[in-house]
C-alpha cells in the first residue's frame, strides 16, 4: 500500500507535545497548589512562606513569557501548548486572587470581576470562537502585565518591613491594582468587540 510522502514528511516534523515549552507550562500548572499553600501559610503573615509565595509568582510568570518565546524561536509551537499556556496563566493568577481575597487582603468583588472575565473570556475562545481567529489585542496584552504587576505587589509584604513609609506601598498596591481592573474589563469589551467584527467580515 503506498503511503503519502508529503503526509509522512509533515508529521516527522511536526514538534512533540512533550517538549520543553510544554514541559514547563504543564509543572507551572501542578506546582500552583504549592504556591497557594505557601502563600496561605501562616494565614499570610511576613514570613519566609510569604516571601516564598511572592518569588514563585514571579519566577512563573517569567517562565510564562520564556516558554512562549522558546517555543516560537526554535518551533515547537504545538495545538496542546496553544491550549495549556492560556490556562496555566490564568490558573496562576486566578490562585493568587483568590488566596489573597481569602486573606482579606482584597475585596471579592474584584477576584470575581477579573475571573468572570478571565474565565468567560477562555471558555469562548476554545469553544465558541473555534471558526473565527481574532488577533491578541495590545489592550490585552498590557492587561496580562498590569495583573501581573499589581499580583505581584500585593504578594509582597512591603507595606510591613516599610515602617513609616508603609502608606506608600499600600497606595502602590491600590493603584496598581486598580489599573488592572479597569484594563481587564476594557480588554474583555475589546475582545467581544474585535470578534463581532471578525465575525461579520467572514461571512
């Protein structure tokens, strides 16, 4: 029985999903449980776990952007990456949202606007929008570091090694926070927008 060539040739070099891109999306995922673990520990209060939980956020999110760029520059961009990194991302920060809310250290209200919208936002780009590509907006991706820079500071403890100048950290957090916010829901308007759009110039 002959056996298409060109068939062969495509599948020989399309990159496994078990590579290092995919490899380290996959630990970032099952290590998040610890980072919640350190950052609860001791109810949260500065401590060696708490510092510990703030290097891992910050040490993951800079492999979230690594594994990203190692996958394109040596081609190993696969369909499973494609669907693991959106979620190991937002599996991550959704974690930290939540611990820090359980902490009373953040309202409930803003770790629900940003997971609605995280989430909603996810689930319509696996399943809903599978028969129109709409392009990853700036607005979104100055989101995805704004949540990060403000995560990050609200993981520190700074406020309490600051003494006197501690209003200052506090105000960090809030304001950095707050952008976060606004850039989430502005990004979740863009999206819906762009696909609308999408949507009508294919048909």
């Amino acid at each position: 029985m002959a056996v298409d060539g060109s068939r062969v040739m495509n599948e020989a070099a399309k990159p496994s999903n078990w590579n290092a891109p995919n490899i380290i999306t996959v630990a970032r995922i099952i290590a998040t449980p610890f980072f919640v673990w350190m950052l609860l520990a001791d109810d949260g209060v500065l401590g060696p776990w708490r510092w510990g939980a703030a290097a891992f956020f910050v040490v993951a999110i800079a492999t979230d952007a690594w594994d990203g760029y190692l996958a394109r520059s040596r081609g190993l961009v696969t369909d499973l990456g494609k669907l693991l990194d959106p979620i190991a991302d937002k599996v991550l920060t959704g974690a930290a949202l939540i611990a820090l809310s359980i902490l009373h250290e953040l309202p409930w209200w803003i770790t629900l606007v940003v997971l609605v919208r995280e989430i909603g936002i996810t689930i319509h780009r696996l399943i809903v929008a599978h028969d129109v590509v709409v392009a990853a907006a700036w607005m979104g991706k100055l989101k995805t570091v704004a949540q990060s820079v403000a995560i990050t500071l609200a993981l520190l403890p700074l406020a309490s090694v600051m003494g006197a100048a501690a209003p200052i950290a506090e105000w960090a957090n809030i304001i950095t926070m707050t952008i976060a916010v606004v850039l989430t829901v502005a990004s979740g308007i863009d999206y819906i927008v762009g696909y609308v759009r999408s949507r009508k110039s294919s048909q």
